[in-house]
C-alpha cells in the first residue's frame, strides 16, 4: 500500500511523495483524520487573488486549510516538552503545528523562507519520537507554480529561497524527518483558478 490509495483527483492534482508507510496508517489507524485530508485536498482550489494580494502574516492558502480542518476539530498545537536530567527539568518547547488531530500532524509551507522545512521537519522527528505524533503531513507548492506567479508579476515574492516542492524533496531524503513516517502534497497548476 502506498499512495495509490488516494483518490484519482488527489494523485493527478498534487504532487504526492510518501515515506515510511504514511499512507496506511493514516487510512487504518486514523481514519477519520484521513478522511479529513482527502476531503480538504479535494476541495482546495488555489485562488489568483491569494496569489496577487500579499504582505499578511498568513497566507490565504494557510488561512484557507486552518479553517477547512478546523471545522473538523483540528487545532493549532504546540506541545510542552522537558527533558529531566537528575532530577532537574529542562523546558525543550517545540513550534506550534499548524494543524493537530489525534496524532496527526499538518504543515502548510506556501512562501515561506525555505529554512523553515528544517523547523518543521525537526518538530516531526521530535513529536515522532516522543510518541506524540504518528504522521507528519507537509503542503506546500509544485516548482511549476513559478510560471504562474511570473505571469502574474508576483514571481519575486515568491523566489527561490521559499518554500517549494524542490526545497523541501532534498531534505527529506538526506533524513530530515527522521523516523517519522511523512506525507507531502504539492499544488499544483492545475488547482488554480482565476477568480
């Protein structure tokens, strides 16, 4: 099993790349959250105007998935973490995950700095290896998207040094996520819609 068992639509309008088994443990363990990516990746459709209005902290496409999942109970989390030492407590916070169900664990990365793939995938291996998480999912966007943002005159804002599918590909295979079994979905042109 891997991720032939998403949907058509799904598989032919996002670039999907998979590690350690995430598929089928999110469709057997988590249903009800699989059921929820599967439902949000269908109706998601990246809108021109997210693409020509910037300069806000969160992105149209975050602010967009934030609510879609959060209808659905998933919530911005951020885990309290220590590490005790001989009787002596040492607070190791992590970041907050975007969205959080039921040990699942979803980033949105549109057009932020590409470090930021580092932040998130550390958090993954982490929350993974403390048992807190099961699943990391990553969306972020297809490199082909840069055609798109050019046409649009938008192509400097979102430059090479931000988050893209070929940022992010790298660092998963050089081990960044560690153990922890991974699901990643790139947007693609064919989402997009003018509106």
């Amino acid at each position: 099993m891997g991720t032939e068992i998403l949907p058509d639509f799904i598989r032919e309008k996002y670039e999907v790349h998979e590690w350690r088994h995430a598929c089928a443990i999110l469709q057997q363990d988590f249903p009800n959250e699989w059921r929820d990516i599967v439902e949000m990746l269908t109706a998601f459709r990246l809108r021109r105007s997210w693409i020509t209005t910037g300069g806000k902290n969160k992105s149209e496409v975050a602010i967009w998935v934030d609510e879609f999942l959060g209808a659905r109970n998933w919530v911005e989390k951020q885990f309290r973490t220590q590490i005790v030492v001989d009787d002596k407590r040492l607070d190791s916070p992590t970041h907050k995950v975007d969205c959080f169900k039921n040990q699942v664990a979803l980033e949105v990365e549109w057009n932020n700095k590409d470090p930021f793939y580092d932040r998130d995938l550390n958090n993954f291996r982490l929350l993974f290896d403390l048992r807190a998480i099961s699943v990391g999912i990553i969306l972020t966007r297809c490199d082909e998207l840069q055609d798109i943002f050019n046409v649009l005159g938008r192509g400097k804002s979102y430059g090479n040094s931000t988050t893209h599918m070929g940022k992010l590909l790298p660092r998963i295979e050089g081990g960044g996520g560690a153990g922890c079994p991974l699901l990643v979905f790139g947007i693609s042109r064919s989402l997009y819609v003018e509106d």
